[in-house]
C-alpha cells in the first residue's frame, strides 16, 4: 500500500490529457505542424494515455471518493484561489511557468488541497496513542529474527527455538534471507520506522528475552526475539517528537481512511488497461482476498 498519500495531488498531466479528451472537437484537429509533419490532438490524447493514463484514472476516482465525502463551496474554493494568488503576488505566472501548468490546473488544485485538508481535519489521534508514540520514538530495539516462507515452517521453526534451540543456528538453516547465513538473524539496533510496520509492531511489544509468535508481513513469516532495548539519542525537543509522532499518525488514518473511501464507493474499473489503477491503495489482505475470488 503507498505509504505517502499526503501529498496527493493531480499531476499537470491529468488536466491536460482530460482536456485532451474533449469530445465536442475533432480528434483530427491540428494542434502543431512544422516541416516534418502534424500533431492532431488525438496523437496528443493517445500519447498522454499510454505514458500517463494509469496515474489519470487513478487520480480522477481518489479525486471521486474525497468530494464525495467532503464538501467545500464554490464560495470556499474562489476566496482559497484568491489568496494563493495573492500570496505569490506578480510571481504567480512565473510560479505556472516553473512548475509547468496552467492556472486552470492551479484552480483545480486548490479544491484538491482543500478536500484533502478537509479530511485530515476529520482525523482524530488520541492523546494515549501519541504518548505510546512518543515512548517508542525514545527508544531504540535490538531484535533478531528467522524469516521463512510459511507460516507451519514458521511454527515448526518455533517450537525448536522454545525447547531451547540455538536461535542462531536456526537462523542459518531455515531463514529465507541470505544474510542470515552471516548474521544468524541478528538485525542490530533500529528504531522506529526502520522496519516493516507489522514488524515493527511485533518488536516493540515484546520483552527482553521474549520471542514472538509468526509475524506476516510481506516477506513471509517471521520469528522475532528481543535482546534488548535503549534511549535512542536525538536532537529534537519532546515537542518535535510528539508533532512528529502526531503527524505519522495522522498519515496512517488518512490511508485508512482513504482506503474505507475507495471501498466505499464501489469502483468497478472496466477497462483492463486500468484495472490495477487503485491496487496501492489497498491492502495486502485485500489484494489476498481478491485473487481467491478469481
């Protein structure tokens, strides 16, 4: 699933190729002739679509589900176009030149902007789940781990390790991951953000000298042990850390959330060329239960 979702915003390309599409023109309408030939706008439309199309579509039914959970005004959205352009002041042409768009492309961010400021307004993070954060941002982990493929090696595997197995040596024998034949599975210090979030997860729950039931993650199933645990050292103040921590939260239920839209609005892509467009937005469970259906 795409990870950085906050900075959703529809390429310049989006609104040229939708004006490109314009059905009341002719596709054989020149748009650029030179010596050595023509460019009609149905080159210009097939082109776009093969180099960009995906990202259209995928951006055009994010755009859908967001206005059709949330609502700002013509009113809203003329007074916010008023003041970005005010604030740039005479070096608002220069800024479209730079960032290669047109201001009917600006315009239509700014309701983009705003539906997407909308729904992050709506996200509630609450002060437990910040302190929990912040608490884990302050501390660093040292872990070790056996990777295999599935999940009855996985409980095999940890059965061996419970009746006092050599961890390390069951790193080299049965771990999927290539390192480990040098490491035996010893991942060294990490702190958060580090790891796969599952896994992450997994980790900091444990105690020193716990070992974890199989872990999924995307990799396969994991074996985790804890060894020990210390202050991470850091130059942010406690209230960048909580900000910080606050705005990863935030991020994470605005995946969620958007992933609830997209459920929510029953898309049913028809075209084949198309068809994966929103697969990032889904989760690996999804994705799973998607293809046993088929």
């Amino acid at each position: 699933m795409k990870k950085t979702i906050l900075a959703m915003t529809m390429a310049a390309s989006v609104l040229a190729l939708a004006a490109c599409n314009d059905q009341t023109e002719a596709d054989d309408e020149i748009i650029a002739k030179s010596k050595v030939g023509t460019i009609t706008k149905e080159d210009l439309y097939e082109e776009m679509k093969d180099a960009i199309g995906v990202q259209v579509v995928e951006n055009l039914l994010l755009q859908q589900a967001l206005e059709n959970e949330y609502k700002v005004s013509d009113k809203e959205v003329k007074e916010e176009i008023k003041k970005q352009k005010e604030a740039y002041g005479d070096s608002f042409e220069m800024v479209l030149q730079q960032q290669g768009i047109t201001e009917k492309f600006f315009d239509k961010n700014v309701k983009s902007q705003m539906l997407q400021k909308k729904m992050i307004e709506s996200l509630e993070v609450s002060d437990e789940d910040i302190a929990k954060g912040v608490e884990r941002a302050k501390t660093e982990v040292h872990a070790r781990h056996i990777v295999v493929k599935d999940e009855k090696t996985a409980n095999e595997v940890l059965k061996k390790v419970k009746d006092g197995g050599d961890f390390e040596a069951l790193a080299k024998e049965y771990s999927t991951e290539p390192v480990a034949q040098d490491t035996g599975g010893d991942l060294g210090w990490f702190g958060p953000g580090k790891m796969l979030q599952e896994f992450e997860d997994a980790a900091y729950a444990l105690k020193k000298g716990e070992i974890s039931e199989p872990v999924k993650t995307s990799y396969g199933y994991h074996i985790i042990e804890l060894l020990d645990t210390r202050t991470a050292e850091t130059e942010k103040t406690d209230d960048e850390i909580k900000a910080e921590v606050e705005n990863n939260l935030k991020a994470a239920l605005f995946e969620e959330k958007l992933e609830e839209l997209i459920k929510a609005a029953d898309i049913d892509i028809k075209d084949d060329e198309y068809k994966h467009a929103l697969d990032n937005y889904l989760t690996q469970k999804d994705e799973e239960a998607d293809a046993e259906k088929k």
